[in-house]
C-alpha cells in the first residue's frame, strides 16, 4: 500500500547523483507528500463506513436481541405458531410472521417474475430502439414510485377491486398486498434480467438463426438459457426485496400474525408488525420492543443469504463470457 | 396446423411463425402492463387529490379537522431531511467511490468492500431503520431529530451513491489520467482536476437519483421516530420532524374518506416532487450520453 502503483517511478537518486533538476523532490516531496497521504487515507477511511454500517447492523441486531432470547428460548421462537406480543397470554412463534411474509412474498413472486422476464425479453430482443428510449424510463419512473404510495393504491384501489371479484374479501388481506408488491419489483425483475440478456454474445443468437431458426426460437430456446444465471440472480434479488418490504403490507396486508397460505386472510409481514411496534409508544424495555430486534435480526438474516447467493450467481456468470 | 404432406417444412415454418408473433405479442402486453398500472396509479391519486390540492392545503399545519389539514410542516421537513441527507452522503459516497476506484490496489481489502456494498444495496430500509434508532436516536441521544432521520438515510442510499459514482468514474478514459501523470500533477491532482469535473454529470445523475430514493422512505423515519402529528415546521436540525411520506402512511392509514383524500393531494406533491428529479436525472444522462457519442 505503501509504494503507489502508477505512476511509474523514474530512477530519481541517480538523476541527483548525476546534478541534474532534483526530479526526486517530485517523488518524495509532492507526490508521497504527506497531503497525498492524507487524501489517500481519508478517502479510504470514507469507504470503510460501508464495511462499519454492516458490522453495526449485525452488532445491533445480536446485541439487542440478547435480553430477548433470554426470555423467550429458541424452542418457543421456532417452535410456536403464535405471535401475541399484546396479548396478556404472550406468545412469540416467529412462525406466524414469517408464514405472513412468505404469503405475501409468493404472491408477488408469481405477478412479478413472469412479467418482468416478459418484458426484459422484450425490451432486450423486440422492442425498437424508439420503443425502448419510452419503455426503459416508464420501467423506472415505476420502480422510483416511494413503497407508501403503492401502499396507498393497494388498499384503496386494488383491495376494493379485489372485493368486488371475491365476495366476502376483508378490507386487510395478503393478495392485495402481494400483487402490489408483486407490481413494486417488476422493474427490477425486467432491467436486471434484461442486462443479463444484453450480456449473452451475439454469436449465439446468429448461429441460431444460421441454423434456420426463427426469431422466437432464438430467443427462447437460446439466449434466455443462456442468460439464465443472470435472471434466476434478478428473480433472487427481486424475491428478497419483496421479503424485506415494508409499507405496502404494513397498509394492506393487516396486522394479524397468522399461519396460513389463504391469501384472503389478513396476516402480519414481519417489516409490518417492526413498523406497528414502531409507531405505537411501546416503552423501552419491554419485551415486545425488544421483539422488534429479533425479529429484524431473522428478516436481515434472510435476506443477506439470498443476497449473497444472486451476487455469487451474477459473478459466476459473468466470468462465464 | 398438423403437417400437411407436400412441403411439410414450409408450412411448420408458417407455424412457427405464427407462435413468434404471439409470443411477441404476449410479451408486448406484460410489458405495457407496468406501465398501464403506473398511469392508472397516478390517474387514480390526481382525481381522488383534486378537492384537496389547494394553497391552502400546502400552506396549512396538520390538523385534526379535515378540511383545514395541510402539509406544510412535513414539506418542510422533508426538504430539510433531503438538504441534509444530501450534506452527510455525498461528500462520503464520493469519497468512497474514488478510494475504491482510484486507489486501492486489487486485494482482499477492496474486495470486501466491493462485496459489502453490493449486500448492503441489498438490506431492506426497515433494517436501516433499526440501526438508527439503536445508533443514533439512543445511542448517540440524537433523539428523534432530523438528524437522526438524515444520518439514517445516509446510511441507506450511501451504496447507491457509491456505486453510481463508481460507474461515473469507471466511465473516464484512462488516456485522460494518464496524460495528467505525464505532466507531472500527483494523483490527487489528477482527480480533482481531471476525472472528478469529466465525472461530475454521472456522479450527479446517480446523487439525485439516490436523493429521490430517500425522500420517498418511511420505514426507517417510523422507525427513527418521525412524529405523525408535527404541528410546527422545524426550525433546526435536531428538531422533531414529520416528513411527506410519513404523512401520506398517517392519513392512508385512517378509515375516513377525507383522510384519504388528504393522503393523495399528499401523494400528488410528494410526486411531482420525485418526477422533478429523475426527469433531472434522465435528461441529464441522456444529454452526456449524446455528448460524449458525438465527441
């Protein structure tokens, strides 16, 4: 770290030996200066608070949820299927949650996945380059939409609707919530499958039209496979986005832990019952704040695993080419 | 469609062709379906607002009563959390990004790094908000301040900020650099007056585009402590704070019909706001981008 690596240093001492223009001072006095130094330093230091803002999440998290599972033994958290953290009877089976996010997580995987695969092969293979210049920044005006305002459509646009379709549908309930969300990733689903799309050689699309295939089956049957890490890594990182949702399921999905696959229930999403806990005055201390620690200890944990799976898919398929 | 027996070749093509165009077809409609649910979104909010969106409506203090409700402070406070999100993750984004692309050496340090970010970019923002509630609002007894809201925010869109100034960075030919070695400027020469005014319109596409991120949070503000009922606008940065998305999730969340409508006059200001700001972004992209292909 010491020696810089460009650029390339002259043979200074000889320039001085010889009498010449001392050329070292331009080495040691300016550019190891100790303000180069410094700036070095104080730019590596900047991009260390990354690597802090993990460990101080991780520390957060395990620390805080230390009095928690003091109280509440792991057998009780992943064994119970209740979550009654109110209730006089308290109960916390972080099953009842996480069977609430998985509800809603599924739902949105089935909108998303297909639509955004869908629309990255368009955008990538048919679309025009006119086409494209409208349909790219509609995709991210879409994808810039805050999660508050999908909250907001979702329960008063598409639930009412919804209950129009299905008789007896309650205002809260895991489907509207999770098409939303479901609506919510699609643009990431599309722009990250459509780079990998755009990254799989021309040649193979060529050869396969030189073997007398037509369009649809050069797309489907070989670039989409080849292309596959690339997606499967956008639908990974798209479904752990959909987990790790807040807004729409807090406004949407309701705020009853349950377990259950009906998605006319009304559940609870473990970011939904982070926020109830939240915005209610719960007083520090008690052992339903500090639920909130363990429980977005379990949601971090989640999501970083499938986070670095996609990363290790991305980096693997890429070396591919 | 069976095969018939003269040409049976040509007419599977005929076939074939046929299941292509449908396929285009389909795949034409899941990609308008995006775009068809953004402009029924938005025409939903704006006629549901109209009632509402008024002078008085942006002017006006929050309130009980419906009809004389108004978003100033959370306005206000919105564009102080921006103001001072901007402050704190810029300068750290940039910073950040130049090390990792023009100082450090391939190695395990720079690939943790580059490894970190990618995962935090990944963290969901309600995590954030459990960060900062535990670091800054009891930990640093920042208290439920602007502060702390725009510390956490920093925290959140500083991968985004990093990694968009990485690609801005990435993006100037090396040529450039290496001409400015030749003269005989030091690194830190080269960069500040070299790569960091070339990379500037990059850098701020993906700073506005991060900004726009965070003022449409409201997890991590919940979580922090942004007050849902803020009847003054702040005047300093550890004051208590309400902010537009907080708003928004406080009226949605009432059952009443008017409340609703206040969410989307809401909505439609919080919008205009964001579209403001990726039209920014795009356009300014859009335009170097010409630039430097016609360059």
């Amino acid at each position: 770290m010491s020696t810089p690596s460009s650029p390339p240093t002259t043979t200074a001492e000889d320039a001085t030996a010889r009498g010449e223009r001392p050329a070292a001072d331009l080495r040691q006095r300016v550019y190891d200066s100790p303000k180069e130094q410094a700036i070095k330093y104080a730019l590596g230091a900047c991009a260390f608070i990354s690597v802090l803002t993990t460990l101080g999440i991780a520390a957060v998290l395990i620390i805080e949820s230390i009095p928690f599972f003091q109280s509440v033994p792991f057998s009780e958290f992943f064994g119970d299927t209740r979550w009654t953290p109110q209730f006089a009877d308290k109960h916390f089976g972080i099953w009842a949650l996480l069977s609430g996010t998985l509800l809603v997580t599924v739902i949105s995987a089935v909108v998303a996945l297909p639509v955004g695969l869908a629309s990255a092969i368009f955008i990538s293979e048919y679309a025009s380059k006119w086409v494209r210049k409208v349909l790219k920044p509609g995709l991210e005006l879409l994808a810039g939409v805050p999660t508050v305002v999908y909250g907001y459509f979702a329960l008063t646009f598409v639930t009412p609707l919804l209950q129009a379709a299905i008789p007896g549908l309650g205002v809260y309930n895991a489907l509207s919530g999770g098409i939303v969300v479901g609506i919510m990733i699609i643009p990431m689903v599309a722009s990250l499958s459509e780079d990998a799309l755009q990254a799989v050689p021309d040649s193979l699309g060529a050869a396969a039209y030189a073997l007398g295939s037509t369009k649809y089956e050069a797309v489907v049957r070989v670039k989409v496979p080849a292309a596959f890490g690339g997606i499967m890594a956008s639908f990974i990182l798209a479904v752990s986005r959909a987990i790790g949702e807040t807004m729409i399921v807090t406004l949407a999905a309701g705020a009853t832990p349950k377990l259950t696959l009906d998605p006319r229930e009304s559940i609870q999403a473990m970011t939904a019952f982070i926020v109830q806990v939240s915005k209610g005055d719960t007083p520090q201390g008690t052992i339903e704040y500090q639920s909130i620690f363990a429980v977005g200890l379990v949601l971090f944990l989640i999501t970083l695993a499938m986070n670095i799976v996609a990363n290790r898919i991305t980096r693997r398929y890429q070396e591919q080419y | 469609m069976e095969p018939s027996s003269n040409g049976s070749f040509n007419l599977r093509r005929m076939r074939r062709k046929r299941v292509g165009l449908i396929l285009a077809g389909v795949l034409f409609l899941a990609t308008i379906f995006g775009i068809v649910v953004l402009v029924t979104l938005l025409v939903d909010v704006v006629l549901t607002s109209v009632p509402w969106l008024d002078g008085q409506f942006l002017g006006s203090l929050p309130s009980r009563n419906p009809g004389e409700a108004g978003i100033q402070s959370a306005l206000v406070g919105s564009l102080w959390l921006m103001g001072l999100t901007a402050l704190i993750s810029v300068p750290l984004g940039v910073a950040s990004a130049l090390y990792l692309e023009e100082y450090a050496q391939d190695g395990w340090f720079l690939r943790l790094i580059q490894v970190n970010i990618a995962n935090l970019a990944g963290v969901p923002s309600v995590v954030y908000g459990i960060l900062g509630l535990a670091l800054f609002v009891r930990f640093a007894a920042l208290g439920n301040s602007l502060l702390s809201g725009a510390l956490t925010l920093s925290l959140l869109i500083l991968p985004i900020i990093i990694i968009s100034t990485q690609e801005a960075l990435r993006s100037i030919p090396s040529g450039i650099r290496e001409s400015a070695y030749a003269l005989g400027a030091t690194r830190w020469q080269v960069i500040y007056s070299h790569v960091l005014p070339m990379a500037a319109p990059g850098i701020m596409t993906g700073v506005i585009l991060a900004l726009s991120r965070a003022i449409g949070e409201t997890a991590p503000l919940i979580l922090v402590g942004a007050l849902t009922f803020v009847p003054f606008v702040p005047q300093g940065a550890l004051d208590q704070f309400t902010a537009l998305p907080i708003q928004i999730f406080n009226w949605t969340a009432r059952p009443q019909d008017e409340f609703r409508g206040l969410a989307a006059a809401a909505i439609v200001v919080l919008m205009i706001l964001l579209f403001t700001m990726n039209l920014t972004a795009i356009l300014l992209r859009n335009y170097f981008e010409e630039r430097r292909a016609g360059a």
